[in-house]
C-alpha cells in the first residue's frame, strides 16, 4: 500500500542519470518500510534522448524525486515536441 507522501503508478518523476535528471513513470513500488525500491520507465523523449531505448530501471525511493503539477505539465509538453 502506497503511503501519502510516495508517488503511485503511473505519475511522472525525476532521478539522478548521470550530471542531470531523467524523468521516469513509476511501474511499482515494493520493499520493507524501512528500504523501499521503486521500478521506473523511462523512454528517449522523457531522458531529452540521454537513453536510446525504453529502460527500465529500479532505484530506492529516496532517490526518486516527485514532479509539482507545474514542472510535470512542462516535461510532458517539452517531450511531446
């Protein structure tokens, strides 16, 4: 079960690739309270084509940044171009 201050499935995030950020959907979260995990998709258009090919990723969730309504509109709007 999900706790309130963790993203859910399908909501766009952010994590650390590299020197910058690339932004993933959440597919699952899963682990102990105390060591939570988060598997990620990513794809070209969401990574500004830092990734070559759809990726999925796991990473602990301290690591997954959530997206404001308004950063989330604007990476949405920026891959779609």
């Amino acid at each position: 079960m999900a706790r309130r201050d963790e993203p859910v499935f399908g909501e766009l995030v952010a994590i650390p690739w590299g020197l910058g950020e690339v932004y993933c959907y959440v597919h699952e979260i899963y682990g102990r309270p105390d060591r939570r995990y988060v598997i990620l998709r990513s794809e070209p258009e969401l990574s500004h084509y830092m990734l070559d090919d759809e990726t999925t990723v796991v990473v602990p969730l301290e690591q997954v940044r959530r997206l404001g309504p308004e950063e989330s509109t604007s990476a949405l709007t920026t891959t779609a171009r």
